[in-house]
C-alpha cells in the first residue's frame, strides 16, 4: 500500500491541466483545509476533489466495490474514509466554500465532458467568467 498515490493522480493531473489551460488558477491540497483538497479555487471560493473509485467506495462503479477476501480488514478501512469525505465535505460547506467531487472513472470515461461540468459549475455562481475581455 505504501505505492498508492495520494496526490499527483494521472486523473487528478489530467483535471488540473485542463483547468489550468482554460484560464483557471487554483491552489493544491492545502492543509488549513479539512481534508486536504486537491484542487481549491479561492476566487471562486471553490473546492474539488479527485476521488478514486475504489478508496472512497463510488457504488455506481465496479471499482468501488469491497474485496472479497480479507473482508473484515478492508471494510472498516473503506468505511472510515467514505464518513470522513462526507466529514470533510459538511465543514468546508459550514465554511461557506462550494465542493465538487470527481470520480475517476468518470474521468477516464469521457474527460471532455466531466471537463466542461466543471468549469460549468465552477462558472454559475461567477458575475464574470476567466477569460472575458474586460468592457
């Protein structure tokens, strides 16, 4: 388990690339948040997480089912994480930020469009989208 990635995920990459090539600025996994996020947009007072299927137990998705063997092992464990993500998610929300959380196989099924949702959802609440000529 020590090779698993928490941060700089090829999915999570591919996100912050296009975010960042359509304009967006952002800062990564900042630690005075709860849950460390792995992309937060302060101008937007925005917050998006990355998550994989498997570790945080997406159940529209075959990967985010628990293993068969070593069962009493890895259910508490997936458990755990999935009651801290909505931990997470209640507090910065108390806090007054918005969160968005992709999943990867969303991602990695038709990036172009969970692409355009976010910066979608990044832009309704903005008087002025990145980008925009100034009049």
């Amino acid at each position: 388990m020590s090779r698993i990635r928490a941060v700089n995920t090829g999915p999570e990459l591919t996100l912050r690339h296009e975010l960042h090539k359509r304009g967006f600025r952002f800062r990564l996994h900042r630690k005075d948040l709860p849950g460390k996020p792995d992309i937060v947009l302060p101008k937007f007072k925005a917050i998006i997480f990355m998550h994989g299927c498997f570790w945080h137990q997406h159940l529209a998705c075959p990967a985010g089912r628990i293993p068969k063997s070593n069962r009493e092992y890895w259910l508490p464990k997936l458990t755990r994480n999935v009651q801290r993500d909505r931990m997470h998610e209640r507090a910065l929300k108390a806090g007054g930020w918005r969160v968005l959380v992709v999943w990867e196989c969303e991602l990695k099924a038709n990036s172009a469009e969970v692409i355009e949702r976010v910066i979608d959802w990044l832009t309704a609440n903005c008087i002025k989208p990145p980008g925009l000529a100034e009049d």
